[in-house]
C-alpha cells in the first residue's frame, strides 16, 4: 500500500506512465457502477493526494486526507451512500452495519497513519517528488537527489570558514597535538 500510495502520487500525466501504473494498480480503481476506469477519478484522487503531500502545516494535511478518505470510501464502494448527520445519529443508537474495508480504505487507512512523513523533493531535478520519509527530518527522497545539496552546503561552508579552520589545524600539529 505504501509504494501504491508513493506510486499514485508520482504518476505523470502521459499516456505511458498511465498505463504503467493501470497495469499495477488498475483492478483497484475500477468501477463497479459502470464497468471501467474513470480516469477523471483516479486523476482527482492523485491531485487529492498530491495536496496532502504538498501541504506545509499537519492540520492542513489532516484536513486534506479526510477528503481523500470520504472519496476512497466513495471509490471503494459504489452506490453505498455516505451518511448524513440525520443517518449518523438514527444509525448509531441500532448498530450500524458497513461492509468490509475496500482495498482503497485500506490505502486510506496507511496514508493516515503516514502523514507526518509524506514529503516533496526540493531537488527540481527529482523524476519522483512525492515520498515518505524514513524519519521525521528528512528532507531528500534519497541520497542522489540530496547530495549536489550537500556538496553546495559543504561549499559554502568551507569558504566562510576554511581559512580560520587550516590555522587552527596548522596551530595544533606545531603544537604537537594530532
């Protein structure tokens, strides 16, 4: 679910790169109402999903991803009306009975417990953007897109700072510490 999460997010809008992604993930976005692909759906479902991962703030993701929840719910299962507050209260006081998790509740469910973690590449070079991050400050979607970062960073760093760093070592081995 992770890598279809990450996958979705990252799909590009040529035909090629669609029918990758259908070729793996299609079975799961069929309709059942009318018997195939609603690319319209799916488009809006990763533009959805690209919100959350583009969000800034945590609340504005948690905001996003319950949008993203109600339409996996919507996707998931076809013609099951969503409840209204008049519904929710008369059904909750007799028992509610939901059918069983679909495929992209379950998508929903992993994208909920990862938000803090979803990430976009600063790198504008990046073929994959969209990512979830191993720890909480990582910044790169992996070594290769952050390294002309680091190489920069270290750069930069050397020239502020190189001139008083090479006295200081020249000082401490004439002074005979290593």
């Amino acid at each position: 679910m992770h890598r279809l999460i990450v996958d979705l997010a990252n799909v590009k809008d040529d035909e090629a790169n669609w029918n990758k992604f259908l070729e793996t993930y299609g079975k799961h976005f069929y309709s059942a109402r009318s018997n195939a692909l609603d690319y319209s759906e799916i488009t809006k479902f990763r533009n959805c999903l690209r919100g959350i991962f583009q969000a800034r703030e945590l609340r504005t993701k948690e905001w996003l991803f319950h949008t993203f929840q109600s339409k996996a719910y919507e996707l998931g299962h076809p013609g099951v009306p969503i409840l209204t507050w008049d519904d929710f209260l008369h059904r909750t006081q007799g028992g509610i009975r939901l059918p069983p998790r679909s495929y992209l509740e379950r998508v929903a469910s992993e994208l909920g417990r990862k938000l803090f973690h979803l990430r976009c590449c600063p790198n504008p070079q990046c073929k994959s953007p969209y990512f979830i991050a191993d720890h909480g400050n990582q910044k790169f979607c992996s070594q290769g897109c952050a390294k002309p970062f680091r190489l920069e960073a270290n750069r930069r760093s050397w020239k502020r700072h190189g001139n008083e760093w090479r006295r200081k070592r020249k000082e401490k081995l004439l002074s005979g510490g290593e």
